[in-house]
C-alpha cells in the first residue's frame, strides 16, 4: 500500500478530468480524491496498490480526451485509510 498526492496543470478544469480520474481509479480500485483548484489545477490524493498507482499516474499524464495536461507532479504522503475515490467541490 502506498499513497501520492498529485497535482495536474494543464486544461484540465471543464474536460470531465476529475470524472474520468475518479472511473480510472476505481477500475484500478483505488481510494482517494480528485478536487479542482483556484489556479485551475487539479488535485488529487489517492492510494492503493504501487503497480495500480503506477498505472493510474500514467493515465493522469494524458487524462481524459479533452483534456490537454501540461504538467503531474507526484509525491509520496503519508495513508489516510480513504474509503472510496470521490470527487470533491
């Protein structure tokens, strides 16, 4: 079990990225959370298995179809024991 916390840049606010994060990481049974920023980032936490983590970052870096991502950063935080991925306002 590991956890991460990402920030996507980019044009990710109105493309349904947090949506589609959310569908990614529940096929990769993942838990966590995806939130718009005011900067128009999107943040998110998430944890689970590091392979399903790997392939969950991987899907961040290009996201949804209408979305055109600039730049992820990923750092390692520590477990919170989330109970589902949703998607906070």
């Amino acid at each position: 079990m590991k956890a991460v916390k990402i920030r996507v840049t980019g044009r990710v606010q109105g493309v349904f990225y947090r949506a589609s994060a959310k569908d990614a990481a529940v096929q990769l049974m993942l838990k966590g959370f995806a939130q718009n920023q005011p900067d128009g980032s999107v943040y998110i936490e998430v944890e689970g298995d590091e392979e399903n983590l790997n392939s969950f970052i991987a899907w961040c870096k290009h996201g949804p179809p209408r979305a055109s991502v600039s730049n992820v950063v990923v750092e390692e935080t520590g477990i919170k024991k989330f109970q589902r991925f949703e998607i906070r306002r």
